[in-house]
C-alpha cells in the first residue's frame, strides 16, 4: 500500500509544531514600546535638510577644537536641533522606574522587566542628526526619522550625496571610536544613533578609492572655522 516502508509498516506522522508560549504582560508591553520607539516603522520619514560643512586646510581633529571654540553648540544637539523631545523628558518616570525613585528595595527584575525599564525611560525625538565625515575636509549633515532603517543613510549617500564610484561597489557605514559597522537593518534609534551621531562612511571595495561629495553640494558648503 502507498506510504508503507519496506517492512510493510507506515511511516509516523511528522510531528505538529508545540505552540510558543503566550507573551505575559511584561513580555507584551516590551514588544509594544519597542514598537512605538525603536523598530523600523514602515513609511518614516523626516526632510533631509542636507547642510554640508568645510574644514579645509586643517585636520579634522583641528578643524572640530576650532569649530567648538568659535560655536560651542555646533557639535551639541539641542532640543531645538531635534525638534524637542517627544516622550521622555519633562514626564515622569514608568512603573518601573518608579519603584526604584521611591526607594524602596528593588525586586530581582527578568530580562524582560528589565528591557521594559529601559523602553519606558526612553525618550522619543521627531528626527536624528546625522553627519557623515567625508575625509578631513567635509562634513555631511542630514536629519532622518529615528526609526528610518539606517540603510537610508547609506542609500541616500550612493545615490543623491556622493560622487559615484567605479564598479558602483556597496558602501559601509560605522562609528568610531571603537570601531562598529552598522547595520543597514537596524533603525537609527535601534544603532544608538539617536539623538545624533558622527558617523564614517567608506565603498566596501579598496578599488573605489575615497568617498567624495558631489560638486553642488561642495559649491554650497559652509565654513565652520576660519
């Protein structure tokens, strides 16, 4: 008879998948604040409001003590940078937290009460900072929505930003210091790139050579130091 082996006897049934476990409440409220603040959201966005900065003739490193000494807030982002914060500051603290504001004795937390923790202290910003160091001479400056996966940054920078390179070979992005290459998954928020961030951008094949800016945009650069 069909589906026997060849003693005669039929072969057992594949075995059905065990259902996973329910979320608890904690395990819930986790997913749904991670949800809210952090996860790429489909469809966010912010305007770009590209400003490209020139530090030629000097190192970066120069370039950026000068630029701090003549505009103090040039590298601190304030809430008018960021449009304020949307959650987080000026409100208080979650359940969680609050146990531990009181004083009282903090009881042993999972993992999950203490992701939960983390999630309701965190603020929310309508948009985040980004600039891209291109070589010692230019900074690239443009705003995305915290949860923009951060692939954007680094599509908008081989197709819009950057001059292209031969081979159009991928380009990589990572902070530093230490060194950690970012995934273009995540989202902004989910990188620690919120509420701003310094990041390097580099093609993946040696062959490429040296990122560059794209000529409009370097006509319209603005000196950060003199």
């Amino acid at each position: 008879a069909g589906g026997a082996g060849p003693s005669g006897s039929r072969a057992p049934p594949p075995k059905a998948a065990e259902p996973s476990a329910p979320l608890t409440l904690t395990e819930a409220r986790v997913a749904a604040l991670r949800a809210a603040k952090e996860s790429v959201k489909a469809g966010a966005s912010v305007p770009r409001d590209v400003v490209v900065y020139r530090t030629t003739g000097r190192s970066l490193q120069a370039a950026i003590h000068e630029a701090e000494a003549l505009m103090p807030e040039f590298f601190e982002v304030t809430a008018s940078d960021v449009g304020g914060s949307l959650s987080g500051a000026g409100r208080g603290p979650g359940p969680a937290a609050a146990g531990l504001a009181s004083g009282a004795a903090p009881a042993v937390q999972t993992k999950a009460m203490r992701e939960l923790h983390r999630l309701e202290r965190l603020p929310t910003y309508p948009r985040t900072v980004v600039r891209v160091r291109i070589s010692s001479d230019w900074l690239l400056q443009a705003c995305f929505h915290p949860q923009e996966p951060v692939g954007h940054l680094a599509e908008a920078l081989a197709r819009e930003w950057l001059q292209p390179a031969p081979g159009e070979p991928p380009l990589t992005l990572h902070t530093t210091p230490p060194l950690c290459r970012l995934d273009p998954v995540k989202s902004f928020a989910e990188a620690g790139l919120v509420p701003a961030a310094v990041v390097h951008a580099a093609w993946a094949s040696p062959d490429a050579g040296e990122v560059a800016l794209r000529p409009e945009l370097l006509a319209s650069a603005v000196d950060v130091a003199e």
